[in-house]
C-alpha cells in the first residue's frame, strides 16, 4: 500500500503548472476561511464578554415574576422586597456554582443643573461589584482595549454619600456638564444666572446635578447627585439619556428598598443549566415567584444574539461560496487530468488492476495534493492573521463604544475542522471525476483522450 502512496507523490510532478493552480485554490481558499472563522470567533467572543461583564448581564438574570416585561409600568408589584432579599442572597450564597451577584435596580425621571432639566432613564448599580468585573481574566483577554468611561473614574473610587453619577456623553453634553468632579476644584458650586447670556458656560463650573423621579408610593422624590464619569452606550438614542448610578442612590430617589433583579456569575458557565433548574427549584420551595432569564436570551440581550446570528449566516454562506470554488476547481483539474491520463488508465486496467484501485491512485494524488495545500494554506492564514493583528486597525461597529480594535483570534478546533472538511470534499470531487471515466472499456481507454 506504501508503494501506491509513493507512486501518487511521485505523479504530482506530472501536471505541475496544473497542480500548482489548483493547490494554490485549495491553499488561499483555506486561508480565507480561517481569517473569517478567527474574525468571527473574535467578534462572538469579544460580545459574550461585554454582554455578560460590561453590560452587567451576568451568566443569569433573576426577576420577579413578570418583572422583565412589566417592572417599568408598575414597579413595585415586580419586584423583591427587602425580606425577598434575605431569602434569595441566603440561596444564592448557598450555591457552589454562584461566584458572585449584583442586586440592580433601574428608572426614569428628569435631571437638571438648576436651569435646565431633561429626561433621563437610570440603572442604579453596587459600585464595588462593577468594580470587580473590571477586573475579570475574561475582560482582560477578550476586551484589552476596553474602556468603561470617556472621561473621569468608576463609581466605587466615591463615598456614597457624593451620590456619584455616570452621565451618558450626550445627556451630560446637553445639560453643559462637559467637566467631571475629579476635574474641578473640591466643593466648586457655581451660582447661575438662567437669564444671563452666559449661562451655559456656568454649568461647566461644578457637577452638581438634580435628579426627579416619582417615588413608588405616588410622589415625587427629588436627590443631589455628582457627575464624576462620562461614558457612552454606544447608540445615539440612549446616549441622550443614560445614567449609571449607585444602587442606594436611585433607591432613595424612588424611596424604596426593593430590587428590580439580581444578575449571577457562575464559576463554570458550562453548567449554566444545571444551575439555573437548581435554582429554579430553590426558590419554588422558598415561595418566591421568579423568571430566569439565560445572558444570550434573545430577550435580555438582543443585540448580542442578532449580531451573532447575523455573523454566522454572513460567515457560513461566505464559507460555503469557497468552499464550493475549492471544489470546482480540484473537480475541473481533476477532470482534464483523468482524460490526459486515458491511455495510462486503459493500461493499468489491462494489467488487470481493478477500478477499486485505480480511483484509489488518483484519490491519493488528491490526497497529497490537498494535505500539501492546507499546510501552505494554514501558514498563509496565520501569517496573514498576524499581520492584521499588528496593522492596529480601528473600526466602529455598532453599538461598539469608540470603536473596536480589529483582531483575529482563531479557534484551533475550527481550523482542523474545516481542513478536515476540505480534505474530504476535494476527496470525493476526485473520486467523482474518475467514476465515469473507469467504466469505460480498456480497449476504449487505450485509444486515448480523442476515442
């Protein structure tokens, strides 16, 4: 068998120009597939990341049974109370699988500078939780270059009775708070003249902001808060009215000690299942109704499930269009080389070698020819990928905060995936191309290409 294997090698010389053009098919073909797989095993990553660490989503979202829908039209009905909170924290420290969790609470109301008031919609946070997922190994890999605000520091760097407030850029923007606590004198308070041609200029002089939202018990509620961060959503819309609080903040502004939903950090997140039927469980027997939301329900995270979707169908479909270019093209070469090699395939039958062993010769051929090429292919591939890499390329993608590094990370199981798929597709391409030709009688083959 070993002297087939070498026979098949020695035959790629034959044909070389030809071999080379399809090998060099096989090889860019494969490349371009592994820079779009790292791409979008890149992107996918970089998303999962954000949505379950930046975006405070968490492996697991728990709310109050019909809070997800509902908590915003009537609040106290869909949410945990403080003695819910009590049962539910004893549960949830109670779980090995549970790393960490964070009590969120989020609302609406007006915030003003004294002259000016605009709305805004808040998501009241636990500073040192927000902290701590910052500090992650997964951010660190997957998002090296991201940075939660434009302009000042984290909530948990402030006592909490500054009530220090992040303001997204364009809300701050419109209500003339272009500077930061940190920026300005300590106690700076600027005395304002709404009238006054000027005005505007004076709101820059401190970050004392006024926030107005109607309490749960049907009044209105009113607090002082400090702007000490500037950051972005990433979309226009939310810019014009995003705010990032600490939870007690927006708990006095709404006066209420409840909670709107926890969100939970697994240790291991290939659990996630098992974790969330046990909690499901726990909390049955504990009497407290709640729906749990997976962090990639389309639902708690539309545009990381979009955006993934949208990928891989761009991806598959690309992938399939080379794919199939690959395939033609070892087909075509393959073809044209079966019919120049006629009279040698008349011989070996007229030797008495069977079809079997025949097609098997110049499936090795292909064999050889391919392995060759993906490992041409896979160098192009990594060089290219590094290159990208290197390049520092920025690019803005939507709902990507200034921008996004351009980096292609590629996934070792995928790449010996798609080679594998490679090899045997240009495998039955070749053997597809010999099927018709080795029916043929000896004596016709003998003829040569032009019986």
């Amino acid at each position: 068998m070993i002297h087939f294997w070498l026979l098949a090698l020695r035959n790629l010389q034959r044909n070389l120009k030809r071999n080379v053009a399809t090998g060099s098919a096989i090889a860019f073909g494969f490349a371009g597939i592994l820079m779009l797989g790292a791409y979008v095993h890149r992107v996918q990553r970089y998303l999962e990341t954000h949505t379950i660490f930046a975006a405070h989503t968490g492996h697991i979202a728990v709310f109050a049974r019909g809070g997800f829908e509902n908590f915003n039209y009537k609040p106290k009905e869909h949410s945990f109370s403080k003695c819910q909170q009590e049962v539910i924290e004893g549960i949830l420290s109670a779980d090995k699988n549970i790393e960490f969790f964070e009590r969120q609470l989020w609302g609406s109301g007006l915030i003003g500078n004294g002259c000016l008031s605009l709305p805004f919609f808040a998501r009241g946070l636990e500073p040192k939780v927000d902290e701590r997922l910052t500090t992650q190994a997964q951010v660190r890999e997957w998002l090296p270059d991201y940075k939660p605000f434009l302009k000042g520091r984290g909530l948990w760097h402030y006592p909490a009775d500054l009530a220090p407030l992040a303001l997204s850029r364009r809300l701050a923007r419109g209500l003339g708070k272009v500077a930061v606590h940190d920026e300005l004198s300590p106690g700076s308070v600027a005395i304002v003249d709404c009238a006054a041609n000027d005005a505007r200029a004076s709101f820059a002089r401190d970050a004392n902001v006024q926030l107005l939202g109607e309490r749960w018990e049907v009044a209105l509620g009113a607090a002082d808060g400090e702007v000490v961060a500037h950051y972005t959503t990433g979309f226009d819309e939310s810019d014009n009215s995003a705010l990032m609080a600490p939870l007690s903040v927006l708990q006095n502004l709404y006066e209420t000690d409840a909670v709107g939903r926890y969100s939970l950090w697994l240790k291991d997140a290939s659990t996630r299942q098992v974790t969330l039927s046990r909690l499901q469980e726990s909390f049955s027997q504990a009497g407290i109704e709640a729906d749990f939301l997976p962090w990639d329900d389309f639902q708690l995270s539309p545009y990381y499930a979009g955006t993934v979707q949208f990928l891989f169908a761009m991806a598959s479909f690309i992938a399939v269009v080379m794919t199939v270019v690959v395939v033609f093209s070892v087909l075509n070469s393959t073809t044209m080389t079966i019919l120049e090699r006629s009279e040698e395939i008349g011989t070996y039958r007229a030797l008495g070698f069977r079809r079997r062993i025949v097609r098997h010769l110049f499936v090795q051929e292909s064999v050889w020819l391919s392995m060759i090429s993906l490992a041409v292919g896979a160098v192009i591939g990594v060089v290219a990928i590094a290159f990208v890499n290197r390049a520092g390329i920025i690019y803005h993608p939507p709902g990507i905060s200034d921008g996004m590094r351009l980096r292609l990370v590629l996934h070792p199981l995928y790449a010996i995936s798609m080679a594998i798929s490679l090899l045997l597709l240009t495998m039955f391409a070749t053997w597809l191309a010999t099927f018709g030709r080795l029916r043929e009688e000896p004596a016709k083959l003998l003829g040569g290409i032009t019986r």
